[in-house]
C-alpha cells in the first residue's frame, strides 16, 4: 500500500511467512485532523490471541488520537483494553507489541512497548529511535556480553508489552523536527533479527520508492531464513537520497544505408559492421576473398591434386624423350 499526502510518502508490507498464521498488524491513515499516524504491532499467544491482540491494540490507538488523546494516553488506553481481553480463559497470555509514530505538521512523535523497533534513515545512515523492551536488549546495556545474553534461555522474553499487566510504562520519543530527505521505518523483529541495520539501510538505498523499499525489505528477510512473521511499514519526507540504479549502457549508433543484394557485405545483413572493411579477422589473410574462399574449398576436396600430379609427370617423360633423341 502507497498513498502520499501532505509531502509524506507512506508504504507498508506485511506477510506470515514461514509461521502457519499472521499475528502481526499495520496501520497508516491521516486523520480528520491532518495528522498522519503509522503503527506497527506484534502479537503474542498464539493464533487466535495474538492476531485479536495486535488489531485491537491499533485500532484503540487509532480511535483515542482521533479523539484528541495525547501518545501516550492513547497507547496506555490500548493496554488496558488487550488487558481486559486477555482476560478470557482462552485468550491467556495474549498480548502484543506497539510503536506508533505520530506526525503533527513538521514535528513527529514516537511510542514504544516492546520490541518492535522505528529507525530514522537518511542520507547520514540509520538510526534506532526506539529502545527494546527485551531481556537481551536490556542484559546487553548493563553490561552483558551479546553471545552471553543470546545463549540465555529468556532471548525471546520481553520484559514490557501490551496486555499482560493492568499497566504499562510507555516510552515516547520526541518531538522531533522532521528533515526532507528522511524517513521514518518501523518493524517488527521478524525483520531486524535477521537484517542488520547496515542491511536495511543497504535495501532502504536500493529500491526506488517507499512502496519498492517495504517489499524488497521484506523478502531480504524471507530469503535470509526468517521464522517468524514479518511487517515493515515507512513513512518519508521528501526524498533519501539512492544509489544510482544500475542497468545497460545507452550506446549512439547510426545504421548504415540500405544494401542492395548482391553488393560487398550483404551476407550478415542485420549485423552492425557486417561487410565492413576490417569486420573479419579473414580479411588480412591472402586469398580471403570470394575467389580464395572456392580455392581453398577446393583444395579441401579428395582427389584434386591427383590430375596436376599426371600431367607434371606426362611433362617429365617429353622432355626426358626429347633428351634422349
């Protein structure tokens, strides 16, 4: 999906992948008021839960701002909404992920629960904005080695998200003054566990639209073994800077006049130069014209030295006659 408005390009790609059911969701809409709001969420406990987990999450956020509440306000009201759902015995353990980026005229917005990630790409490089509420993610930042951290068994556990406690702590980044030439990309971690930054930015720089972007993203991370579902959504200002595209290089050429049949060069018509003085490595060679092309045709022949052969010898015998007179 791409849709521009307001100067934003935004574009969003999600699919299941190798997972047998989708819990991820997106959502880009502009609101009543102007404001541009994408979302991104990733839900947990399985089919069923996690996918109910992740819908409702957006769509509370998505009725709260339009109803003038503040980010935070809003992403709180989400929690406690998946919290009260989950609730049900055959929703236990439901929950999800959420980062939200608001767009207010020249200001942006970002909240964060959980570890789905925004970056900030431009022409400068990449940026994470956002900070993972997870267990690796936070081992990491007091000091844990990263292979330590990932050996542990709770890699996987998060250690905040939306719906498994009454409440939560919400992060929010910003405001930020947007810059033309950027773009805002959030995901979930069926993305970034497998392409680096490095990567994504390498990607981001090679296709030629947000749209383009979103779904080369997504099947860089398919392709390079992701297990899990996969979702990008961007939003850019303006244009980032790419890389050239590559392709065939544009040649001038001028095809010569027209041939008439029978003319020097008409074999190989259609060929550029056929004919032409020089074309042929045979050209230098003596005999490499039409009447050396039937001699050395003919020499090829069995039998056609034997008649030169009798007539030298019939030679021979006069003038050995003639001396013997």
């Amino acid at each position: 999906m791409t849709s521009p408005g307001r100067g934003i390009q935004l574009a969003s790609e999600s699919i299941a992948g190798r997972r047998p059911y989708q819990e991820d969701g997106v959502d880009s809409t502009t609101l009543d008021d102007g404001r541009t709001v994408v979302a991104v969420a990733d839900g947990m406990g399985g089919h069923a839960a996690g996918e109910v987990a992740s819908a409702l999450a957006l769509e509370v956020v998505l009725d709260a701002l339009s109803r003038g509440e503040s980010l935070d306000a809003a992403v709180g009201l989400a929690n406690e909404r998946v919290h009260a759902v989950a609730q049900d015995p055959d929703k236990k353990g439901m929950g999800t992920t959420l980062v939200v980026l608001l767009v207010d005229g020249d200001r942006y917005r970002i909240a964060n629960v959980g570890d789905s990630r925004a970056y900030l790409v431009s022409a400068d490089g990449i940026e994470q904005v956002t900070r993972d509420h997870s267990f690796v993610a936070e081992a990491m930042a007091s000091g844990t080695p990263e292979k330590e951290a990932m050996e542990s068994p709770w890699k996987d556990a998060l250690t905040r998200s939306i719906g498994t406690e009454p409440t939560v702590e919400v992060d929010v980044f910003g405001p930020r003054e947007i810059s033309d030439g950027s773009a805002l990309l959030l995901c979930t971690d069926g993305l970034y566990k497998v392409l680096s930054d490095s990567d994504v930015k390498e990607i981001f720089q090679a296709s030629g639209s947000p749209g383009g972007a979103a779904q080369a993203l997504v099947s860089a991370a398919l392709e390079g073994g992701s297990d899990d579902n996969i979702t990008v959504a961007i939003a850019e200002f303006g244009e980032v800077p790419r890389d050239e595209p590559g392709g065939t290089q544009e040649i001038e050429w001028d095809p010569p006049d027209e041939i008439e049949a029978g003319d020097e060069g008409s074999v190989g018509e259609g060929r550029p130069g056929a004919g032409d003085e020089g074309f042929s490595p045979e050209a230098d060679r003596p005999g490499s014209g039409a009447e050396g092309a039937v001699a050395a045709g003919a020499a090829d022949r069995p039998g056609f030295w034997i008649p030169g052969i009798l007539i030298l010898l019939g030679l021979v015998l006069v003038v050995a006659f003639l001396l013997w007179m």
